[in-house]
C-alpha cells in the first residue's frame, strides 16, 4: 500500500506504524486509503495544486471538517467508515505534531460520528452444529474440505479473528491427551488444546482453547491432510518455503492460506450446509453469544477474545436479551 501513496509524509506515518508501533498489515493497509482518499479530496479543492506534493502546514481544521462532510453526503459511506477516517486523520495529523513538521494539529478537535448500535450476527447453535458436522463428513473426501473442517472447527473453538487463524503457526498449538474415570468405572480418553495466539488486535498475544472435537479434527488434519499437501506440492516439483513448514494451514498451493480463502470456503460450507450465510466474524460472534447464554463469566470472555475493553465484549449481553426475548415470543404455549 505504501509504494501507491506518493506523498512521502504519509509514507512515513504508515512506516512509523509498521516499526515502531508494530500495527498489522490489516491496519497500515486501511490508514494508508483513508489517507489516501484525503489526500484525493484536497486536490479536488484546489488545495494544492495538481501534481504536487502536500504541504500539511497549510492544511486547516476547516479543510478536514469539509472532507467529513463530503463523506456525511456520500450515502455510500457508513459511520463506522467514517469513525475510521476520523480516527487515521487524528493519528496522522499527531504524528505530524509530534515530529515538528507542523506546529499545531488540526485533526485535534475533530469529532468522532455516534456509531449506530447494531448487535453481530450469530448463528444458533443448531446450525452451528449443521455446518461443522457437515464440513466434517467431507473431510474424509478431500484434503482441501478438510482444511475448511479443521478451520472452521478452530475458528467456533477459539473465537479468533480470521487474520490471526491464517497467521497460526505449527508451535502455536498443543494438543494432548489425558484419561479419567466416569462414575460407572469407564476409562476416558479425551483430547485437550491450547492454542497461542500471537500479535493480535493491538499486538496482544492470548491463550484460547480447542474442544475436544476441534482438538480431534485438527490434530488429524496435522499429521494426515496437511502433510498431504505438502507431499503432493512436492511431486509437482515445488519448492517448499520456510514459511509453508511452519505454517499451520495451507492452500491447495502449499502455501500459508490466505484471508480471502477462509472467507470463501466459509460462505460456500455454509451454502452447502444449508444455513444462514457465513462469514469468520459471524462464527466469532456465535462463540461469545453462545459462551454468554451458557452463563460464562463476561470477563472471561473479554479475555478469550482479546478485547481490550470490556465495553466492546458487553455487546454480547445485548444480544443474548434479543435472543432470549425472541426465543420467550416464539415458544412460549399460551401467547
């Protein structure tokens, strides 16, 4: 994103954010278009003249209200675009500041637009159920239907983001197996994981856990379907990158599987399945909702999803009241 952007300011704000600050590529690539939409709009008011590079001294308060208010205008752009915008303007013009290449900040009065409160979308457990039990009998078929089981098992078990499922590496999971008695005298073996996620959202690392049948399915998709990948990548006479050997899911290409990918395969698992269409956040959201309607602790689940407030997580609770009142509508007897 950053070879794109010509101005050379802006350049360095999204390097500063990639070294110092440690930002992912996910954010660094969506500060560098808000950015770069500004910079579009002040050439379209004459601001600065066509082809030159931006004095940001000359930029006032009131050239950034009048960006907003093209945004405000456009009905394509949604508030929480825009809070964005507000958001890459105020850090840029503060970086600006505090590097003395301005002698005020602009961007300091700006005010964030009030985010409209809409609650996430979840799946009911029962079809939560549907679309694993049905990725799962596929597997069985087709290593590249089992990498889709063994992620959307992971993604439901652990609530992580799709970015940091694609970033798991092979040293991140840990997978063992432990016996214990039943009350009739049976002998159990169950699987239990734990698995490390690394530089999440705010660079934040976490423990998130695996089910015993997300723990089941991953631990086979480790040791059969992914070596499988790799050894057919090999007979095709492809070269096998440090990256692919550390990684822990893989394309067809024997390559670290990319973002896009997921978010496909889990709309076309959910078509397929015969349920609501899908995305990673909607499972997400399925794996808080359903933890808080089984009475897990809030706090607990702030910290599974690596939520740095608690006002982020408490949105769950709102929708757990919806669910609860629309299950109380639908199924009460005497109405």
């Amino acid at each position: 994103m950053q070879s794109e952007l010509i101005d050379p300011m802006v350049q360095n704000y999204l390097m500063w954010l990639e070294i110092e600050k440690g930002c992912s590529p996910n954010t660094i690539k969506g500060y560098g278009h808000d950015l770069k939409s500004l910079i579009n709009y002040l050439h379209e008011l004459k601001v600065v003249n066509d082809g030159k590079t931006i004095d940001w001294k000359n930029i006032t308060t009131f050239n950034l209200r009048a960006f907003l208010n093209h945004l405000y205008n456009d009905n394509n752009n949604k508030k929480s675009s825009i809070h964005r915008r507000v958001c890459s303007m105020k850090g840029f013009f503060k970086f600006l500041n505090e590097n003395e290449i301005i002698s005020g900040n602009p961007a300091k009065v700006l005010s964030y637009p009030k985010r409209d409160k809409s609650l996430p979308k979840f799946l009911p457990t029962e079809e939560v159920s549907t679309l694993l039990t049905n990725a799962k009998n596929k597997a069985s078929k087709n290593p590249m239907t089992a990498l889709h089981s063994a992620v959307l098992e992971v993604l439901y078990s652990t609530g992580a983001r799709c970015n940091e499922i694609r970033n798991l590496n092979l040293d991140d999971v840990d997978i063992t197996e432990r016996e214990f008695i039943q009350e009739n005298g049976e002998i159990v073996k169950e699987l239990r994981g734990q698995v490390m996620i690394r530089g999440g959202k705010g660079s934040k690392d976490r423990s998130v856990y695996l089910t015993h049948r997300a723990a089941s399915v991953l631990r086979h998709y480790i040791l059969i379907d992914r070596q499988k990948t790799i050894e057919k990548a090999k007979a095709r006479g492809k070269e096998i990158s440090s990256d692919t050997l550390k990684a822990l899911f893989l394309s067809n290409r024997a390559q670290r599987v990319a973002n896009r990918t997921i978010q496909h395969f889990t709309s076309k698992m959910s078509e397929l399945a015969g349920v609501r269409h899908t995305t990673p956040h909607m499972i997400r959201h399925s794996f808080a909702s359903h933890l808080l309607m089984n009475q897990t602790n809030i706090r607990a689940i702030q910290k599974l999803l690596g939520h740095s407030s608690l006002d982020t997580t408490q949105i769950y609770a709102n929708i757990s009241d919806e669910y609860l009142r629309n299950e109380f509508d639908g199924n009460l007897p005497i109405k």
